[in-house]
C-alpha cells in the first residue's frame, strides 16, 4: 500500500510539474528563429520579447488558453492538497472522490485550453501584431506536455477515483 500511495503521490507531482511548464515555458509554436506561447512572442537571434496583448488577432482565444491552462494548474494542485488532507482524515474504506473530481477538473481545463490552441492556431498565428513571420512554424514540446499533461490527470483523475483508503 505503501509503494502505491507513494506512486500517486509522484504521478500527481509529475502532473502539476508538466502543467506548470506547459503554462510558463515559451515553446507552443517555434520556427527557425522565433518561438511563442500564450504569453508572449520571442525572437531568438536578438533574444526580444513582446507581450501579446489586445492588438493580436483572436487575442480572446488565447485569452481562453491561458486562463484554461491557469485554472487547470490551479487545480492540479488544488487536488494534491485535498488528498493529502483526506489521507489523513478519510475514514478506512471511503474512496478520494472529492480529489477526483478536483483532478478531473484540472483535466477538462488542460484538455480545453490544448483544443482551443490547435483548432485555431492558424487564426492565432495570422495576426498582424507580429513582428515577423510566425505562420511557418510548428507545435513546440509546451503544447506536447499540455496534452501529455491531459493524459496524466486523467489517468490521475480515475486512480483518485478507484483508490480506497486502507491502514
């Protein structure tokens, strides 16, 4: 029992860490010589960075993006907070729901944000307000970990949800 509370403990950590990268890092749509993310535009060569901000095209689907991605984050770690407090408070033989369905949020959020990004990611990259060509670019490893991030709090979701408490 021991060796698997410990697993669900650095599955729900490996979970929130692939959350905050993929929010934070600025890799969810690179080229040769620039890379992007919700937050902002950088261009490698000069090492400048611009806000994205109201002037971009479709600036409200990513508004969308980055408040999914935060709320998902949120409640990644929300949901480790609650197990931990229902680890010591849970009755012998009740299940972590309330961590599930917190766990399944953060899922539905991460899952929303990552959709929203790739059903209008030609529309995102189209706008004027950029400095340069950012069009022929390709997905970067922060749009990856967001979808292996869904993967995982899915899976997390449902252990949550199967796993009993036991002595």
């Amino acid at each position: 029992m021991l060796i698997l509370l410990a697993f669900i403990i650095v599955f729900h950590i490996i979970s929130a860490a692939l959350l905050f990268i993929s929010t934070i890092d600025n890799a969810w749509w690179v080229g040769d010589n620039f890379s992007t993310d919700v937050w902002r535009v950088c261009i490698t060569n000069t090492s400048t960075c611009m806000a994205i901000t109201d002037e971009f095209n479709e600036y409200q689907s990513i508004q969308a993006v980055q408040a999914a991605m935060i709320l998902s984050t949120i409640f990644c770690c929300v949901a480790f907070l609650v197990f931990i407090l229902q680890l010591f408070r849970l009755k012998q033989g009740e299940r972590f729901v309330l961590t599930s369905v917190i766990q399944l949020l953060s899922c539905l959020c991460v899952m929303i944000a990552a959709s929203i990004y790739t059903d209008r990611h030609e529309e995102l990259h189209q706008s004027h307000g950029y400095v340069m060509e950012v069009s022929k670019g390709q997905y970067g490893y922060s749009f990856v970990l967001a979808w292996i991030a869904f993967a995982f709090t899915l899976i997390s979701g449902v252990m949550y949800l199967v796993l009993r408490k036991r002595k």
